[in-house]
C-alpha cells in the first residue's frame, strides 16, 4: 500500500538488531534505532535511574522477596509480547502503524508485560517482581508521548485459597497508591490523582491511574487483577490469583522532578543532566527548566486517503525534525457531506529546547516532510 512504501523510504538499510535480521515487514526508523542501548535506567544519575532505584527501594521494602530485572533484551518476539498476553490476532495495537517490526516474528517490544510469562515460568519459586527497561511505540507527539520510553511492569502472585480476588485487586490499589504516596505525598481523592477503568486483554478488572499535572490530567500507569495470562505461565488459575501493573517511568519522573518535557529525557545538554545527582530524590530536586525559545508552527492540511494512519504522518515529523518537534496537534478533522472525503489539519509546534530555530531551517524541514507525504496524499494546501 501507499503507506507502506512511504514508510519504507525513512529506514536506512539495516543491519542485525541485537541478532535478529531485518525482513521486509521492517519499519525503524534510524532515530529510534539509535535509543536502542542507551541504558538510561542503569545510569544512576539519569532522572530515570533515580526513579526506577526509588521505586525498587519501596517495592524492597514492601516485601523483601521481591525480584528485580532490568537487562532483558527489547527485541522480543511476538508471541511474547501479544500472543501470550491474549492480545488478538488483528488487534490495531500489533499493527505496523503502531509497533516497530524487526522482522515479521520480532519487535521492539511495545510493553515490559512481554516479559511477564516468561519470567512466571522461567522462576517458578518467585512470587513478586519487577522488571524495567526501554518500550517502543509509533504514537502521537507531544509533551507526553515519545516513540521510545520506560516501563515499569510489576507482578505479585496469591495463594488462591487464602486470598480472595477483591483481596488481590485491594492489595495492588494499595500498593500503587502507597508508592505514589512515597514518591510524591500524593493521595486520591485529593484531585491530583484518579482511578479509571480501563480494558486490557491480559487481566480482568482492569484499571489505570491519573495524575493531574501541567494543568491535565496525564495517565501514568495501567493495571489489573485477575489470572488471565496464568496459565500461559504454565501456573494453575485455579491455585493462584494475582495482580500486574506497567508503569511509564517518565510520565512519573516528570511527576516528582517537575519536568515539563518528555524530550529531555534524551537531552544531551548539561544544563539538564548537572541538575541531578543519585541522591536527588532524597534532596527533592525539581527541575530548573532553561529559557524557553520561541516556537515555530506549520500547518499540513491534506486529504486523507483510506489506509493513512496519523502514526505515519507523526513518524515522518519526528523523522526529520527529531527533538526540535515539540507537539503536532490536530485542528481540524472534516468529512465532506457528499463524497464522504475525509481532510484533516495539524499544527506542527517546533521548538528547539537549547537556541531559537529560524523559519528558513524550519522550512527547509518541512518541505521535506511534505515531499515525502506527498506520493501518498492530495495536499490541500500548506504554509
Ligand atoms: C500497557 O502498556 C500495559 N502493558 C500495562 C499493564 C501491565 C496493564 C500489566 C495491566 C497489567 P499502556 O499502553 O496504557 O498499558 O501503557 C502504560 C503506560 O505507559 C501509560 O500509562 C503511560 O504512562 C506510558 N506510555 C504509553 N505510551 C507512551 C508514550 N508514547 N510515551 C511515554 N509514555 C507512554
Ligand atoms: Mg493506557
């Protein structure tokens, strides 16, 4: 499809990533390629690093059997990261407009749940885990969302016949609350954090927590009780009851550092890394942001063909214009009354975090976005 060939043209030809050899079903783009092995977790000094060190000190706490994992591999297979979490065969969240392919078997994995049978039943005697590493995703682009990111799944398991599943569902409410209070003295009910239903395929109830920052409210993590993948682990439902949640790190280390932007993560300016040091949660650093410089926006109207998907045009943007692209938002989204076409318009929101972008460099991106978008797409019109 025409999507797919447009795809195709930002991927440099690839070698093997982490052993496993590229197939046609490739889509990678070499600036998430690039995140790969940047271990920003396993950096002590890195907002990240000093998180997921807190989060494990109050999981340590909290029961001192708790397991740790931070060094599996992202590239996983499929069966792995959707199969044996009962994600269906056509669901949209396995779709190569939303997860970067490897090869047809292989992706980078889109969740650490990827991890979550494999660990169940490669340490049978563990009971509670964490496990940490780098995610990816084709996703829309703003302050909150980035095509590489950090999870945090955790695992605790019960004794079926002792513990009932309103017992199991109370435990991990209490257990995230309890490490949000520890993180950042946040309660619920207080209008600064929310539960709300929420469906995933691998546990039943399921939930996801809010946080209310930069006035919004900014999901952070998702979860759920039930024993739905159990016996994928090769554990008997009937014997045991449990619950799991994935966090997004930076979503949380945003939180407690008071970051703004989840770009800097990344950032290899010192004025952002000098400001944190391995005791900065003790000392409650916040975040000192640097001078904002001036943005510069460009609008793409376009008809949009049937098989498009937003992710692509998003790719493209973040594919040339890299950290300068601070958010793409649509403003319009028209059907024609008669012929049923469908236009949409975004605003691209350009912004360099470290010096003041001139509209000749930022043209100069943005015709190059245009000309790739244009073999897919009727453009309407452009400035
Ligand atoms: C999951 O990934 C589930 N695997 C979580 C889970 C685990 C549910 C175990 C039940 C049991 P979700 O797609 O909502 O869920 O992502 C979890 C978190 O990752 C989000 O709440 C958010 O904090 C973070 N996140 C998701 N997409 C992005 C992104 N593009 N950039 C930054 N953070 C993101
Ligand atoms: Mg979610």
């Amino acid at each position: 499809s025409m999507t797919a060939r447009m795809a195709t043209t930002v991927l440099a030809p690839p070698g093997e990533l982490l052993g496993v050899s590229p197939d046609e079903k490739y889509n990678v783009p070499a600036g998430v390629r690039e995140k790969l092995g940047k271990d920003l977790l396993l950096n002590p000094k890195h907002p990240l690093g000093i998180l997921w060190k807190t989060v494990q000190d109050y999981f340590a706490e909290q029961d001192p059997n708790c397991k740790f994992f931070d060094t599996e591999k992202p590239v996983v297979n499929t069966v792995d990261c959707f199969d044996k979490l009962r994600v269906p065969p056509d669901h949209p969240s396995r779709s190569p407009s939303d997860t970067y392919y490897v090869n047809k078997d292989y992706v980078l994995r889109t969740h650490t749940s990827a991890h979550q049978c494999q660990f169940l039943s490669q340490y049978p005697e563990i009971t509670s885990f964490l496990c940490a590493g780098d995610v990816y995703r084709r996703d829309e682009i703003d302050a909150s969302h980035y095509p590489a990111f950090h999870q945090c799944e955790g695992v605790r398991l019960f004794d079926a016949e002792k513990v009932s599943r309103e017992e199991v569902l109370e435990d991990l409410k209490k257990t995230l609350e309890g490490l949000a209070a520890h993180l950042f003295q946040l309660k619920t009910g207080e209008d600064t954090m929310r539960w709300l239903d929420e469906y995933f395929p691998f546990t039943e109830p399921s939930l996801e927590l809010e946080i209310f920052y930069q006035d919004d409210w900014m999901e952070v993590l998702g979860c759920g009780a039930g024993a739905l993948v159990l016996r994928n682990a090769g554990l008997d439902p009937a014997k045991v009851h449990g619950w799991a949640f994935g966090l997004g790190l930076e979503r949380l280390a945003m939180v407690l550092f008071g970051i703004p932007d989840i770009r800097l993560f990344w950032s290899d300016d010192s004025r952002f890394s000098e400001q944190f040091v391995p005791e900065s949660f003790a000392q409650k650093t916040k975040f000192k942001p640097f001078s904002k410089y001036p943005p510069v926006l460009k609008d793409i109207s376009m008809w949009i063909p049937e098989e498009f998907a937003d992710n692509d045009l998003f790719e493209m943007i973040r594919d040339e214009g890299g950290d300068q692209v601070e958010k793409v938002d649509l403003m319009d989204d028209f059907t024609h009354p008669k012929t049923g076409r469908r236009s949409k318009m975004f605003r691209v929101t350009w912004r360099d975090m470290s010096r003041t972008l001139t509209n000749e460099e930022v043209n100069a991106k943005h015709e190059t976005v245009l000309e790739r978008l244009l073999p897919a797409l009727v453009m309407l019109k452009s400035q």
